[in-house]
C-alpha cells in the first residue's frame, strides 16, 4: 500500500499529528492529496476546481514565532464546496453554467477562518446548481457519483464534498446546509455531517442571512472530533451580524467530544413517514438499530414524535426556498455583471428563479411567520411541553432520532424526471423532515452507523436543542467509539461496514 493510500483512512487530527511529530511535513500531506485527487477523482467527480498552487505555496511558509500553539488540523488538506463562501482570485460557478470563469476579487469570513485554523484549501468541490436539489447532478460539470456505488447518487448539495470525504481524497471539506445539505450526502456517502445551531458560524461579508436562516455553514468528516474541531474554530459572529447563536455552554466543542454526555440523556426515536407517505425499511432499521445502541449506552430511549410534521411546512418552505434562490442569483448577477437567461440554467433552478421574483413582500412574511410558529411548536418536545402521544416530562428530550433520508442513496437521474414541479415534489420526499431543523435553527446530524446488505451507507438523523451542538458531538463520539466507522473506505481492498443488529 502506498504512502498515499495510507493516509485515506486517517482523519485531520491524525494526519497533523504526523507533522507535529515530524514524520511529514505540511507539503508531504498536500501532495498526497492532490496525487489522490489526480488518481482517484476521475471516476468519481467530486472536484469542481483545483488550486494546489496556492495550497502548496502556503504549506512552504515559514511557521510563526509559536508553532506549538497551532490547531489540530494545521497543515490538514480541505476543499470548499464551491456554493457559498468564496476564495479571492479562485473561480466560483455555484455548479451553474451561468457563472462559469466568473472569479470573484474578494473572499469570506468563512473562508478566512478555515485557513486560519491551518486547513489548505486545496480547490472546490462539486455542488447541485445554486443548491437546490439533494443531488449532485449539475449539467455545467457532470454528476458526481456514490463513493460506494458510482450508479447512485452522492446526494446534495454538498455531494462532491461528502463523496471527496468518504473516499479518502482529503479527511475533511466544507459544506452548508439550507435543507438538508450537509446531512443527505453525509448518509448517502457514509461519513460524519452536523449542521450547527443558527448563526453559530458567519455568512459574511457578502450576507448576513440567508433564507431568514434557513442556510447553515460548516463541513462534512470522516471523524467527529475533525467536525468539532472545525467548529470551534470558525464559530462566533462576524462584525454587522443581525444575530449570532448563544455561547457554547461545554467551552468548546472539542471538550464535549472528549469528556461524552457526562450524564443519562433523554433520547426520543421516531420511524413515521415523511411527506411521501413512506419510509424504506433500511432507513426504519438505521433508526432502530441507533436507539437500541443508545440505550446499550444507557440512555434513556423513548419511542416518540413530535407534533409538529415537515408534512405541513412544505408549502411555506418551498416559499423561502424560491425566494433564496432567485436572491441567489440575482445577487450573483450584480457582482459578475451578467444577465440570467434561461439558457444558462436547468429548468428548475430557473422556474424557482422566476417564482421567486414574483413573490409578494406578504406572502413572503406569511411563510415566514407560519415557520416561526412551527419552530416554536418543535422547541416545545424538546423542553418537555409534550409530544404527540401526550408524554412530556420536566426534562422534555434531548435528543431526536430518525431517519435522513426516506430511503438510501437512489440511482443517478432519480431527481431529473419529469417537469420542474415533479422533480421538486420527489426531492422533498426523498429529503424526508431533515429541512425541520433549518425551520428551527436547531442542531441537527447524520452519523454513519449502519450499512445495507447491498454495501450502501445509510446515515441516522439527530436533532438536538437550539444552541446544544456540545450534547449532539458528545453523544456521536460515544456512538463513534461504539460502532467505529472513520477507517472504512469504499473499493476494492477496503472492509465495508457490516450489517449489525442491535
């Protein structure tokens, strides 16, 4: 096995500990990386754009006056989904053939903070157009493919992230999340994914909100303390936020991963259908199977659900969802200086595009305040004012489980059938209620605990209190420790993970 391969398995943590200790050095890590992108992403298309260059040309910088004091990921290879947050000088197309060779002249706070923790920015990995569905099957650069199995989908947005990950091309990539697009491709692709708590990471400077918080930044991992770490580094707001999440009662992330739950938590599970009126039974079996390995944890395990149903959100959330994507590139119109045209579409992004250009400002505000009183029905289970079987409790719960998706990854071209509406119509089925917790603004994760006889990863959903990111990484660690999942790799050489029962 060569040197490079070697290093597929091992997450951030441990590939910069292997500078620490002098075993590598920062460029030794980067040019492993880049040969693995040159080897390997060919068949699988999770790389958008490449900038070994610039990554290479920051790994040969001399280190500052205190070395010792650098993060746990310095050195650490990274990709940026190229959707959201933007590098100085490197392209940006958010997966549409509208923005090809547009290069933007300023960069993010986002991107700014991920550097500053030592991770490499090694290129952009592939996305859906502008994010809209939870595939990455865009037609400016080509589908990017499962990992596990290169007919099926690597789901989206963050796909080519999640896939990048799950194959071992670099141990750690950003992603953002508005509906679910941190999570689906974290189980479809069999790696690690939390979307954090409302405006605990900055959006800045370009915006300040977006989709009224629907949108979430942070990344996708083969660990959970790379997820933790990455947290720590880049939360907090930004100068002119309208809002930021509160402080992070543990102290930092990292802690919460390494010192556990400290304490019996209070975990509810549910399997009910999603908005398609079905679930598949892999997906039922994942969420079984996680809450009988809580409770081997001992934790309490509460079979229950909450009152409130993404079933009866679809239609408000689809108003955010056009009105997002239409700002979307409309904003992007304005700093490259170009018209949209159909043409430069697919024709769903261009029919949410055009629906949301024509929504009223009360129409609007309707969907949002409808939102907002779901959301404050959901916060209600999880600080004991019941659930839909009537049980509560002075502690409510503290954690959610369920599926992610209403079935494991589906074939390439599932979400191109049909007219726009349809396809729109089997992306919020497939997304099943995973957009609850962009409605709420609260925590929530796919941790890669269960695999079908087919070889397919099949994540489960858990979504904790606002604010509480510190009690989902502690409890991940424990189930990670449990049922380790960061040393498996797709193809041929590698043990996939075996069907378990608890």
């Amino acid at each position: 096995m060569s040197f490079s391969e070697r290093l597929r398995e091992l997450d951030g943590h441990a590939q910069a500990e292997l500078v620490r200790t002098g075993e590598l050095s920062r460029g030794d890590l980067l040019r492993a990386a880049i040969e693995r992108i040159e080897r390997l992403d060919g068949s699988l298309g999770s790389v958008a754009v490449t900038s070994f260059d610039r990554a290479l040309a920051q790994a040969d910088e001399p280190d500052g006056p205190h070395p010792g004091e650098r993060g746990p990921l310095h050195g650490v290879p990274f990709l940026l989904k190229d959707l959201g947050p933007t590098v100085a000088g490197m392209e940006a197309t958010m997966g549409s053939r509208f923005l090809k060779g547009f290069v933007p002249a300023q960069g993010s706070e986002l991107t700014d903070r991920f550097e500053a923790a030592g991770l490499r920015v090694l290129g952009k990995a592939r996305t859906a157009e502008f994010g809209v569905l939870p595939t990455t099957e865009n037609t400016a650069q080509g589908a990017t493919v499962n990992p596990w199995d290169h007919a099926r989908s690597a789901g989206g947005s963050s796909g080519g992230s999640a896939a990048a990950v799950a194959a071992g091309l670099v141990p750690v990539a950003h992603a953002n999340d508005a509906g679910g697009s941190i999570r689906i491709p974290a189980s479809n692709c069999g790696v690690f994914g939390l979307k954090p708590t409302r405006a605990r990471t900055p959006l800045g400077p370009a915006v300040g909100d977006l989709m009224n918080g629907l949108a979430a930044e942070h990344v996708v991992s083969r660990s959970v303390r790379d997820s933790a770490a990455v947290l720590d580094a880049i939360s907090g707001p930004a100068p002119g936020d309208p809002y930021w999440a509160p402080p992070v009662a543990a102290g930092t992330f990292a802690r919460a991963v390494a010192e556990g739950p400290g304490r019996r938590l209070r975990i509810a599970f549910s399997t009910r259908a999603g908005s398609g009126g079905r679930l598949d039974p892999a997906c039922a079996t994942a969420v079984r199977e996680a809450a009988a390995l809580c409770a081997e944890l001992g934790h309490e395990v509460v079979e229950a659900e909450p009152a409130v149903a993404f079933t009866d959100l679809v239609e408000p959330f689809l108003v955010l969802w056009a009105a997002g994507v239409s700002s979307a590139i409309s904003s992007f119109a304005l700093l490259s200086g170009r018209t949209p045209e159909p043409g430069q579409f697919e024709e769903l992004t261009w029919e949410l595009y055009e629906q949301g250009r024509t929504l009223s400002a009360a129409g609007y505000l309707l969907a949002v305040s409808t939102l907002q009183r779901a959301a404050r029905g959901l916060a209600g289970f999880y600080e004991g004012e019941g659930d839909r079987q009537g049980r509560g409790g002075r502690r409510g719960y503290d954690v959610l489980l369920g599926p992610v998706t209403s079935e494991p990854a589906p074939p390439l071209g599932t979400f191109s059938v049909g007219t726009p509406r349809q396809q729109l119509t089997r992306a919020v089925e497939f997304c099943h209620e995973t957009p609850l917790a962009n409605l709420t603004g609260q925590p929530a994760m796919s941790v890669p605990l269960h695999w079908t006889e087919a070889g397919l990863p099949v994540g489960v959903h858990a979504t904790g209190r606002f604010g509480d990111e510190a009690t989902l990484f502690a409890l991940a660690a424990q189930l990670e420790q449990a049922r380790p999942w960061a040393h498996r790799l797709p193809g041929p050489g590698h043990p996939r993970m075996e069907t378990r029962s608890c």
